[in-house]
C-alpha cells in the first residue's frame, strides 16, 4: 500500500494507540504491514476469549416462527456473533453452517435457499451464503409482516362488519321502542 507522506500510517496510528505499542515493528516502513498487524490484533484473541465467543456462538438458541422483527433481531445477534468468531483458526464452513441450522431451524426454505445459491458455482462459498441467508432472512420478515397486515385488515373488516350489525341492531330498536311508545300515546289519547 502507497504512503508516500506517511499521512495514512499516521491516521491510523493514532486511532489505535493502544495496540500500536503491543505490535511487531516495521508499521512505519509500510502502511500494509500496519494494517495487517492491526487486522491480527482484532482476530487474535487469547484462547479462553475465543472459547467464549465460540461457545456463545454455537448456544444462541433458535429463532421463533411468526414474528418478523424477532426474526430479524435474531439474525442481526447471529451476525454479530458470527463476526467475533468466523475469522479464527478453529472456526470453519461447517461450524458456520451448524450454526445457522440450529438458529433458522424453523425457516428451512430459506435455509436451503440460501445454500443452493452459496454452492451454484459448484463450490460452497460462505460469504455468498451468508449474503444469501441475510436476503431471505429479510424477505421472510417482510412476507410474515404483510401476513400479519392482511390479517389484521381481515379482523378490523370483520369487527367493522359487527360494529355495523350492532349500531343496526340498536337504531332498529331504538326505532321500535319510539314506534311503542308513539302506540301507547295514541291509545291514550
């Protein structure tokens, strides 16, 4: 990477003040060995660290069926999850996989969906899957929400419909009562 002022290596160095003084050496000569250093400094934790985040990751449980935004709250702690253990040396396709068919177990074709296109060249790749499951993760969402619209419009025609009945029902008896009691006036008089 070109830093011929040095004026990126300096930006960067004073973001990270802290980590720059736990690094190897050689940041100044080359703004790319500072980058990498830092990118190994976010990736590599200490063992009981990563053992942690993996063991969260792999227990985050099972996203319910029915409620769009819990479905989207559900694979936006996945992805955050996924992102503090997915680059570690231990982590792989399959534990990624594991892990999203405990979390979207109840959205299976979407799941699968998003398998199919991750391996369409033949070879499965992780970020086309990941970009996959996130798209009809959304589409899942938005599909249960106007569900959930349509029904709810369904019920409001349908007590609409009652409301209706019943302010019928009770001008036709305000109605009657006003017809006795115009009877009863014209009886006695």
């Amino acid at each position: 990477v070109a830093d011929p002022m040095g004026i990126a290596y300096d930006h960067v160095r004073a973001s990270i003040h802290d980590v720059y003084d736990d690094m190897g050496g050689g940041e100044e000569d080359n703004v790319g060995v500072l980058l990498h250093n830092i990118w190994q400094a976010a990736i590599g934790k200490e063992k009981e660290a990563a053992a942690k985040d993996f063991t969260a990751f792999m227990g985050l449980g099972t996203v319910k069926a029915g409620d769009p935004a819990g479905l989207l709250a559900g694979h936006k702690s996945w992805e955050e999850a996924l992102l503090e253990v997915r680059y570690g040396s231990w982590c792989d396709e399959d534990y990624i996989l594991d892990s999203a068919e405990e979390r979207f177990q109840r959205f299976g074709p979407q799941l699968n969906k998003a398998k199919r296109e991750a391996a369409a060249g033949g070879t499965f790749e992780c970020d086309r899957f990941l970009k996959s499951l996130k798209q009809q993760v959304h589409r899942a969402a938005e599909a249960m929400q106007a569900s959930s619209t349509k029904a709810a419009a369904v019920e409001d025609t349908k007590l609409g419909k009652a409301r209706q009945q019943e302010v019928e029902k009770a001008k036709k008896q305000k109605a009657a009562a006003k017809a006795r009691g115009s009877a009863a006036r014209a009886q006695e008089g």
